[in-house]
C-alpha cells in the first residue's frame, strides 16, 4: 500500500520559514519524480515544485528564489524548505510521487501565513 504523508505545515508569519517533509512509503523511493502543490480551497491544485529522480529540480516562478525542494533517498522522504513566506503562500500543501502516468498523492498540510 502506497502512502505518501506530509507534515511540518502551521501558522507562520510574514517572512518566516518552515520545512515540509513528505515521507513514503510502498514505492521504489528513488525512481519516482517528487512535487510539491498546493491548492486554496475552490481553486486549481498548481504546482509548486519539483524534483527529478536524478536530482533535477524546477519551480513556480512565485516562489523561486524562496523555496527549495530537495530529497534524501535513504530516508524515502522530499522536502519543501520555505524561506521569506508570504500571506499569498497560504494553502494546502500536497506531495506527489509520479512515474510514467502513475501519481499518488498525499493527504495534504496546512501553511498559513499570518500576523
């Protein structure tokens, strides 16, 4: 069975930092691509970043510069380092574990970014 669960999410203020962490588990870890989405309520899941098998990474242009994916393959687990956080970073954050046309998602954690 194929779990993927994200945690780290809370309330954070303006220009603060959190980690999110999505651990799996019931997959070939390394072989997957891994990303990071998020989703405000009635509004599309848009992603956000992403990372590669072999390490290749890619972002959304609103968050470039700010956040970094990365992943540890002994642990089965990416990450989503979130610097200099916004109010409009506020969302459900979704992991996602893809190969060929396979994706499996995670449950989801809460960022919000607040005074």
């Amino acid at each position: 069975q194929v779990q993927l669960v994200e945690s780290g999410g809370g309330l954070v203020q303006p220009g603060g930092s959190l980690r999110l962490s999505c651990a799996a588990s019931g997959i070939i870890f390394r072989i997957y691509a891994m990303g990071w989405y998020r989703q405000a309520p009635g509004k599309e899941r848009e992603l956000v970043a992403a990372i590669t098998s072999s390490g290749s990474t890619n972002y959304a242009d609103s968050v470039k510069g700010r956040f970094t994916i990365s992943r540890d393959n002994a642990k089965n687990t990416v990450y989503l380092q979130m610097n200099s956080l916004k109010p409009e970073d506020t969302d459900g954050y979704y992991c996602t574990a893809k190969i060929g046309t396979i994706a499996y998602w995670g449950q989801g954690t809460q960022v919000t970014v607040s005074s």
